[in-house]
C-alpha cells in the first residue's frame, strides 16, 4: 500500500515520522538516496539505531529523536516523500504535525498516512458493546477518513488518494472475533463499504506552485 501511494514522487530524501523502531523505514530506505526516522521516543530511536546498523543502509539512513509536531531539525523543503505508519493517531497534535510535513514537503513531494480507520465497525461499535478499551495509550484517538483528510487539507496539501486497507488488531481481539473481522475486510474490500474495513489511507501532495501558508502552532 505504501509503495503504490508513493507512486512516482521523487526519490532523494525519505522521512519517516513516528518511526517507531524503523521497521518501514528501514524496509523503503533501499529505494531513496537518504532516508531519516524522527520520533518522540529516545528509547524507540535507540532500538532503531541498532536495527539500522545491522541494515544493508547504514551510511544513509539516519534516525533522531524529534516531536513530530516541531521537526526542529528537518529543514523546509528538504523532503520528497514523508511517511506517518500506524503513528498519527498517537500524536497530540495532530494538525500542527501536519503542517509540519507540509513545511519541510518539496514542492511536489508527497505525504503518505496510514492509521487505524476511527469509523470501522470494532472500534465504533463492536468494542464499545463488548465493553473493550481499544486505546493503547489513554491519549489515543481513531481518526475517520474526513479527520485526516481535514488536517491534509487545512495544512495546504492537496489530497490525490483516500482509500481503505487490510487493517484487522489482531492482538486486541476477544478470541473468534479476528476471522469474523477478517471475513467482514474481504467483504468491505469487494463491495466497498468502508465501515468494514479496518485501516485508511491518504497519500496528498505539496502543490508545486502554492504560497506558503503560516506553520504556526
Ligand atoms: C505504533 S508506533 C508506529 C511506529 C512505526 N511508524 C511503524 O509503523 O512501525 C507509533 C510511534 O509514534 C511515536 N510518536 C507518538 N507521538 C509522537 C510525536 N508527537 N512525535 C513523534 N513521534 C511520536 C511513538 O513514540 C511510536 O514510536
């Protein structure tokens, strides 16, 4: 999913924000010149380190601790793609993350977001009437197709791509509720119907002519 939102978006920096322990950015890094993982997290950044060293791109992959919402050390318009995987849900900030990815995006460069879908039927009805807490933290929040394509928009970036995919928590799950979910994706997918499906998509671009917009808090 992530490659094909990618699509042909130039190919010289990467940056992964909400990097976590590198596992995507490690897995992209092969296919741009450089690649660089910010996160919150100095103890995620610290096993990303050590992943990366092993990796077949030690010399050009690099991660740093850095609040997705600042990007302090990400220059403006240094970046062609930025990823944010399974991470903007966590974030308190989420509109000023965004405009941050729009600030250091290349004119032309891409923002690529996948995050579990806040309308999908476990969260919005399943769990709450089997009364499972489906957070993680207690500052977690499920972000609807609309959610994320607000903060892409009001940040000034241009939506190309919203779309569903395969996204089932596993782990969460009561036992034999997994392959009734799964069943329900493979149904969501065929027929479209969203609700059924747990994980959105939104790839939007940085116009190439645009003003710069304020990236203030
Ligand atoms: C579920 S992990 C996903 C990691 C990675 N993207 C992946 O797909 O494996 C979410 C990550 O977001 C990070 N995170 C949460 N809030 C953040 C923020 N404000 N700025 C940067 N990273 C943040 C967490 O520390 C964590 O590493």
């Amino acid at each position: 999913v992530i490659r094909r939102l990618v699509g042909d978006a130039p190919r010289q920096n990467l940056l992964e924000i909400g990097c976590g322990t590198g596992i995507h950015l490690l897995a992209l890094a092969g296919e741009f010149e450089q690649a660089v993982g910010t996160d919150l997290s100095p103890e995620m950044v610290r096993v990303a380190s050590e992943r990366l060293v092993h990796s077949p791109w030690p010399n050009k992959v690099s991660v740093r601790v850095d609040p997705a919402d600042e990007l302090a050390t990400v220059a403006d318009r240094s970046v062609d793609v930025v990823l944010c995987i399974g991470a903007l849900e966590h974030m308190l900030e989420r509109a000023a993350v965004v405009r941050q990815v729009r600030r250091v995006l290349r004119p032309g460069g891409v923002f690529v977001c996948l995050t579990p879908n806040g309308g999908y039927w476990w969260y919005r009805f399943l769990a709450p009437l089997v009364r499972r807490d489906t957070r993680h933290l207690s500052t977690d929040r499920f972000l609807t197709l609309g959610d994320v394509r607000g903060f892409v928009e009001d940040a000034g970036l241009t939506v190309e791509t919203v779309e569903h995919w395969t996204f089932v928590p596993r782990g969460d799950l009561p036992t034999g509720v997994g392959p009734l979910l799964g069943a329900a994706d493979k149904i969501g997918e065929r027929l479209g119907i969203g609700w059924l499906r747990g994980g959105i998509a939104v790839a939007a671009l940085r116009p190439a002519d645009a003003a710069d917009v304020g990236v203030s808090r």
